[in-house]
C-alpha cells in the first residue's frame, strides 16, 4: 500500500496546487450582480422595411470610396457606401417611418455581390422609440434567403442578441426595398 501511495504524493500535491489556483482566479474573475431595470427574458420580433435608394437627387446610400479595381470587378469589389435610410412599416416608402438604418456597408466579395454590413438600427416608434441594435454580418444580397446577426443594443435593447432576415421586396436599378424580420432575445 505504501509505495503506489507515496509515488501519488507527487500527483496529489500538484492537484490540490492547481484547484488552489483555480478557485482563487475564478473568484477573482467575475461577479454576477442583479441588473435593476433589466429582465433579459424577452424575444421581439420586429418587421419593417428598409429602404436603399442610390439613384435620384435624395439618395438614402451614397457611395464614399473604391478601388481603382472596382469598377471593373464583376461584385464592385471594394465600394464603400455610407447609409442613412428610413425604415418602415410597409413596403410603401411613404408608409409610416419606424426608424432609420444607420451605418455602411462595403462589398467584400470578389465573386458575387456579398456586403459587409454595419449598421445601427435606430427605433423612432412606440416602445422601442429611442432605442438600437447593432446589425453586423455578411449579406449576399442577391441570395433569396439571408441572415445577419444583431450584436448588441442599446435602450429597451441593452444585452440584445438576435438575427435579421432581410429579403429583397423590390430592385429596381441599384436601388431596393428590403423586407425584415429581426428576432431580438433582450
Ligand atoms: C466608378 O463608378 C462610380 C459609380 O458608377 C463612379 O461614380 C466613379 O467615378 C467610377 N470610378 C472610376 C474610377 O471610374
Ligand atoms: C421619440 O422620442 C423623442 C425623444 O424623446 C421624442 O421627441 C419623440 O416625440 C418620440 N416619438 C414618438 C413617436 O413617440
């Protein structure tokens, strides 16, 4: 008994080392406190319309930078565009404004039309007036089915993580109206 014992001792030492260090870091680490005000236990979904209108003489997107490579790319590889477009709650852009898409996207594809998209999403109605999320992801524009993530909130949607479902309602040119549906857990 006593030799496989004292050939453990090693062993046993650097275990109850290593919990030491363990336990002392990780109380260290965090600290969860109640949050007042926040009761992170809802899903929103929300549904609007988003208009991006590059053409005419009151463009909601303009386009601020590019390549020397880009025109001659087949997917603009390299535009940048800056965005500040209603959204609202029909497809109708007249129909009454929710809040504004604020943000820019750049193509980043070589290949195909694929968007990286930063935006705000700054709410103008009813509860949610006042407050945003943080829209980020890829978005292949020409693809039916889409998905971005939503990355953060402020407001009614502090601690918001989701995802948007934009669909392209209507293109005409380089202009659209794009249909989402965001599912937001805040
Ligand atoms: C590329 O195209 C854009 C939009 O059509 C135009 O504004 C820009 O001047 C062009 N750039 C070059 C380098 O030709
Ligand atoms: C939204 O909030 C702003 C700032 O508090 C206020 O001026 C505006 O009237 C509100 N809009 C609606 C539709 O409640």
């Amino acid at each position: 008994m006593s030799t496989p014992f004292l050939l453990l001792l090693p062993l046993i030492f650097k275990a109850i080392l290593l919990l030491t260090v363990t336990v002392t870091q990780s109380e260290a680490y965090s600290t969860t406190t109640p949050f007042q005000g926040h009761d992170p236990e809802k899903l929103t979904h929300l549904h609007f319309y988003f208009h991006d209108v590059i053409s005419g003489d009151k463009p909601t997107t303009i386009r601020v930078a590019e390549a020397p490579s880009t025109n001659s790319s087949v997917s603009s590889f390299g535009a940048v565009l800056i965005v500040d477009a209603p959204l609202t709650e029909g497809p109708d852009p007249r129909s009454k404004e929710v809040g504004r898409a604020q943000g820019m996207y750049a193509s980043t594809d070589m290949k195909t039309f694929g968007f990286t998209m930063v935006f705000n999403l700054a709410f103008t109605e009813g509860e949610f007036n006042g407050s945003t999320v943080g829209l980020y992801g890829r978005n292949p524009i020409l693809l039916k089915e889409r998905e971005l993530p939503i990355i953060g909130g402020t407001g009614a949607f502090r601690f918001a993580r989701g995802y948007a479902l934009p669909k392209t309602y209507k293109s005409v040119d380089k202009d659209a109206v794009v249909e989402y549906n965001a599912f937001i857990w805040h």
